[in-house]
C-alpha cells in the first residue's frame, strides 16, 4: 500500500511540474490577462490579418481533416465553373470549444463559406467514469500523460498543439526502442522531416503522416485508447460551441457546410468509444439547430490501405478522394 501512495503522489508531483512548466511555456501576462503565445496562435493572427481578395472557402477542424488538399479542391471547384480560394484551416488537436475563439477573426476575414469536419473526438467530452474506476491496478505511465493531457484539453481553454508531434513522435520513439532497443537517427530525421500544403497555414506534415498503419498497429492503437463518453447535446460542451459557431457564421451570411471525417472500420468493430447511437444523437440535433444538412463520411472509405491512424487518412497520392469528395460535397450545396 505505501509503495502505490508513493507512486501517486510521484506522480501528482510529476505532473505538477509538467503543468507549470507547459503553461509558463505557452502563456504570458500582459496587463493582468492571459496571452497565448504558442506557435498557432501566431500564425492565426498573422493569417487573419491580410487583406483577402475574391470569393473564399475555409475548411475548419482538428488533424482530421489535415488530409484535405486545399489546392486539389480548388482546381476541382474551378474544374466546374466555381472559382473559390480554398483554405485548409486545420489545426492539430483543435476542439469547437477552441475554434470558437478565434470566431471574430474568421468573421473579419469574410469566408464566403465554411465547411466544418466533425468526428467522434470533436464531440467526446470526459474519461468515463467507469474506465477510471476500473483502473485499479498500477498505472502505465504512457497512458497516464495521455489520460491526463485529455483532461486538460477538455476541461480548460488550454491549447496543446505545441505537445501533439512531440508527443506522437516521443510514443513512438518510446516504442521502438523497447521493440527494437535502437533507433537509428538517419530514420528518426526521415521520419521528422517537415512540409506544408498550399493554402494550409497552420497545420505542418510530417514523414509519418505518409506512413501507413497495417490493421495490427490500428488494432493496437484502438486498444490503447482512454474510453470516453459522448454527453447528450444540451451538456456536450463542444457541440454546444460548434451551435455557436455555426450562428455566428449564418447571422453573417456566411454559408456553412458539415461532413463527418473518415473512421478505419477497426474503429467501429473494437472500439469502446463507438457509440453510433449517441453519434447519431448529436448530429441529428446539430442538423436540426442548424438547418443545416450533415454529409456522412465517417463510415465511408473502407480500404485498409490508406490509413496513417485509425482517425487520420495517410497523406499520399492514394487518398487524393477524400479532397474530390469534399469538392463534391462544397459543389452539390452551391447547386441548391
């Protein structure tokens, strides 16, 4: 008993630290506020600030929808006599939550229209219970720091986009060298090596967003997955930001568009977090608040060769239909 006490206050020391030293990295105080001063935040501001000319469509959400070409959509889109400028405005880890603070600077950049991905980590809005209490015997450190960097994304205005390669690269490194034992540093440079899409400012890929996933590691990254729970719509607190965004946009008559983003179907076979019902739930009251009409792609890419995570299409030449599809989508509400 007193080795466990020992190893919880370890950790609650720990994690302390962590903390501290995250919020000191990201925030400042001028004239008694908070200012966030993360990359992101930066480069939103230096986004939002130029002067946009021509009609516009910005594609909002997390890493979900990093897979979107912006350019491949546009020239879709002019392919068919809509003459746009496309922005993928993804950013890594983003909530509604999030994106609905920065609502004013979109509004100011006068998008013509805003096409919005939501997925199951969009609308998840606390560890369950259930899971936690039965968490009884010494916890795994990895899933510790996950378990509690999810809590603080979900419960605080806190941005941890500065932490997700860091983190995803870090898990991995971790793994190969308790695999392995090695890891040769020609192939970690590999795989860190940076670029950015047209269009797409605030999202960098990396190697492994082109890496692909077999079923076994999707399989044992399912399984490695906190279990959450999706609250009903009045108590979710990112679908009640989303409603919100989603106003503010239609009272500035900017048209907004909502597809759901592509799931690996080892998602809805194994996975405790699949909850279809309260899916549907959320996305039937969300089209209905909204008069808007909700495009399902979430079940629809069922080949196994395309995925990077279970959540995330890898970025290649071979999941180029994903943007075709979002031309499609963009191409079959303007007709109306």
């Amino acid at each position: 008993m007193n080795v466990i006490i020992s190893i919880i206050i370890a950790c609650v020391i720990s994690v302390g630290i962590f903390s501290t030293a995250i919020f000191a990295y990201q925030y400042t105080i001028q004239d008694g506020k908070l200012i966030e001063i993360n990359e992101t935040s930066i480069l939103e501001e230096k986004f939002y600030s130029q002067n946009f000319t021509g009609k516009k469509i910005f594609i909002l959400g997390s890493s979900l929808v990093s897979a979107a070409n912006a350019e491949d959509i546009q020239e879709y889109l002019l392919k068919n006599e809509q003459d746009y400028e496309v922005y993928n405005l993804a950013i890594a880890s983003d909530k509604p939550i999030k994106r609905l603070n920065t609502i004013e600077n979109i509004i100011k950049a006068r998008p013509d229209i805003v096409v919005y991905g939501i997925g199951f980590s969009d609308i998840y809005d606390q560890i369950s219970m259930e899971y936690l209490k039965s968490e009884v015997s010494l916890p795994d450190p990895r899933h510790l720091f996950a378990e509690f960097m999810w809590y603080l994304e979900m419960n605080t205005e806190l941005n941890f986009n500065v932490l997700s390669s860091t983190r995803t690269v870090s898990f991995g490194v971790i793994d190969n060298i308790l695999q392995k034992g090695v890891i040769n540093p020609r192939q970690h440079e590999e795989f860190m090596k940076q670029d950015t899409f047209v269009n797409t400012p605030f999202f960098t890929y990396h190697e492994y967003d082109r890496t692909l996933m077999n079923e076994k590691e999707i399989e044992m990254q399912i399984k490695e997955l906190p279990l959450t729970v999706i609250n009903p719509p009045e108590k979710n607190k990112n679908v009640i930001a989303l409603k919100r965004t989603i106003d503010i946009l239609q009272e500035n008559n900017i048209q907004v568009i909502i597809f759901t983003t592509p799931y690996n179907k080892l998602f809805y076979e194994i996975s405790p977090n699949y909850d279809q019902k309260a899916f549907n739930v959320i996305v039937e009251d969300l089209s209905k608040s909204s008069n808007t009409k909700i495009n399902f792609l979430h079940g629809k890419y069922n080949n196994t060769e395309i995925w990077h995570a279970h959540d995330h299409l890898v970025v290649n030449e071979n999941t180029t239909f994903y943007s075709k599809d979002i031309a499609k989508i963009i191409l079959n509400e303007l007709d109306k």
